[in-house]
C-alpha cells in the first residue's frame, strides 16, 4: 500500500507510567478490575508515542518500540484499535504508524504497558477530533481513560497527574470499574513524593502480567484479596487526605507484599522476586526503625523495588542509597522520579492536506 502523503495526520503524546500504591490484580469482564487501585503518575518514567494516520480501505497498523518493530506488542495493539474502533470509527479507514519510546526498561516491573496505552489511547483521540474538525474542543479524558484501560488496566489511570483511583468503590462518587477518576484532596505531603526507582533485574519478566491476572481466577485467597484490597484502599483514602507517612508506608508494603504472595500462592505457584529484591526490602525496615529515616517501597509485578519519601528528605535518604542500596542494584542502576502532572502532547501536529 502507497501512502498518500497529502492525507496524513500525525500527532504525539507522552504518557508517564504510575505506581499503584493499592494494587489492581485479578480482572473480570473486558479488562475491569477485581477490586479499586489507586497509584500516583511518575514524571519521569513516560513513554512518547506517535501515531500517524493514512486513509486506507484495509486499515491496519505497523508498531515499533525505539525504532524496532515489535511483533509481541501486536497483539494487544490490535486488540486495543478493534475495541476502540466502534467509539473512534477513522480506525478502520485509516492505517496507523505507531512508534513508541520509552524512557526506561519495559517488561521488568515498571508498567510500561501503562504509559504505551495511555499515550496511545491519546493519540487516538486526538486524531478523531482532529478528523472530525473538533481540534479547539478540551480532551474528554474520561473516555481516554476508558479505552487506555482496554490496552492495559493501570493504563486507565495514566491519563491523569497526581493521585487517581480506578474501581468502583461507595467512598468516592464518581469511581467506575470503566475508567479512572482523578482523586482530590490529597494532602500536601503526598504531591511532594519522591520516588526512587532501584533496577534489580532489568530483564523481561518470566511471567507477564496478563498471565499473572489469569492465575487470579479460582486463587484460593482470591475472595479475601479483594476484601483486603477494599479496606487498604478506604484506608489510603483518608491517610492521603491527612498526610500520615507511616500509615502510607504501612499500606503501601502490605500491598506490595501481597501481591507477590498472590503470585506464589498462585497455581502455578511463582516468584518474581530477586534475592537482592529481599535484602532491599529488609535495609529499608531497619533504616525507618532504627535511623528513624522517612522511607517505604512498594513493587509492581517484578523484581525492581520503588522506594517511596517525602521529596523534603531528599538529601537524607539520596546519602543512605547511595551508601547502602545502589550496590544491590543491576549495574547500580536508579531511576529517580517523583509526582508528576501527568500527560502532555508534542507540539508537532501534521495536518497534510486536511
């Protein structure tokens, strides 16, 4: 297929990544959640995506990660473009170019599937609005949030800075299992959090996240997960209303902590965990007991352990990791990120021939 050059559009977004601090695990119906989440978009950990669009009768789309075609990301590209096609129908007349890049490892713990959806699903919003002549309209992010989630559940809450809930739960009014809301009234300490990212292993995962929600279904402690996820979350509500960095901590370790749990207790059982992952996870327990030194972690489905502070203590706790955490580290390495304000589009808009 030739592409016309006088018909392409093309639009870019980044899109960051976010930390559950409850987590989503285990899903239902078409991508919703088991239970709510609530995670805090980062700044610096972001993916960039540009899609261009071409009219064509056959539709369809290429995909490349950093510059290399990526055929085991198709699929769920695929799936996402056939979902979101009856609500943004150009899909079907028009192939995609989609190129992504990331600025840090993908498939090792960080949701990157979060950040590569989200700024996905905005692109193709975009590009909608831009074929229907609605450029000066604001972006429903409600319905971006809503085909994010398609591609990838956290990615549902990457479409918003700051603190986000996703999941239907009675102490927030506007919560859905469809889409993520924006949370309000989050005490200052928690828009002043840092967030040390620490790359224990920076492969592919042995086991993705999709299969680890599969395994999820008929879990023996499946029905108390829920429960437990349920009361962390009304309980993280109110810390982040009031500011409490030890009940943050407390509620965002035992998140951590039972996931993997779930994912061991699994059939078939299975760790993601590294040895140095462990050692981690006892030096920050004795540091905040015995130093008295403000810090937590929380992990997502991998081996890298993100540590968790109030940006105000930066210089204490940079001393403390580069002295005792950065040998446990691949390479010694650490991504240093933060809170951040969320999505952002690329001044670049191509409108050939439109």
């Amino acid at each position: 297929m030739t592409h016309n050059k006088t018909k392409e559009i093309t639009v870019e977004w980044t899109s960051p990544s976010n930390l559950a601090i409850v987590k989503y695990w285990g899903k239902k119906d078409i991508q919703k959640p088991l239970n709510p989440s609530i995670s805090f978009s980062l700044k610096n950990a972001v993916t960039t995506t540009r899609v261009s669009a071409v009219p064509s009768k056959q539709g369809g789309f290429t995909f490349s990660l950093d510059g290399n075609k990526k055929e085991t990301f198709n699929a769920k590209v695929a799936n996402l473009l056939k979902m979101a096609s009856s609500t943004l129908p150009f899909i079907i007349k028009h192939h995609l170019t989609i190129e992504s890049s990331n600025t840090f490892p993908h498939s090792s713990g960080i949701a990157s599937s979060a950040s590569s959806m989200s700024a996905l699903a905005l692109c193709l919003v975009d590009l909608q609005q831009i074929i229907n002549c609605e450029i000066d309209q604001n972006m429903d992010l409600q319905m971006v949030s809503e085909i994010a989630r398609l591609g990838s559940g956290s990615a549902a809450r990457s479409v918003y800075g700051g603190w986000t809930i996703w999941g239907e739960t009675p102490s927030i009014e506007e919560s859905s299992d469809n889409y993520a809301v924006k949370l309000p009234n989050i005490h200052e300490n928690f828009m002043q959090i840092a967030n040390a990212i620490l790359i224990i292993e920076p492969n592919r995962k042995k086991v993705s996240s999709s299969q680890g929600h599969a395994l999820m279904n008929n879990h023996p402690y499946g029905e108390a997960r829920i429960k437990q996820a349920n009361d962390n979350a009304q309980q993280l509500l109110k810390v982040l209303e009031l500011g409490n960095w030890n009940q943050f901590f407390d509620i965002a370790e035992n998140e951590a902590l039972s996931l993997h749990a779930l994912m061991m207790s699994s059939n078939p059982g299975y760790t993601l965990l590294h040895p140095n992952s462990l050692k981690v996870i006892e030096e920050v327990r004795r540091v905040r007991l015995e130093e008295n030194l403000p810090v937590g972690f929380s992990m997502d489905a991998g081996p890298n352990v993100h540590l968790l502070y109030p940006k105000r203590e930066e210089s204490k706790v940079l001393f403390w990791i580069e002295s005792n955490i950065k040998p446990l580290c691949h390479q010694e390495e650490i991504i240093y990120d933060q809170l951040g304000d969320g999505p952002e589009k690329t001044n670049l808009i191509k409108l050939n021939g439109i």
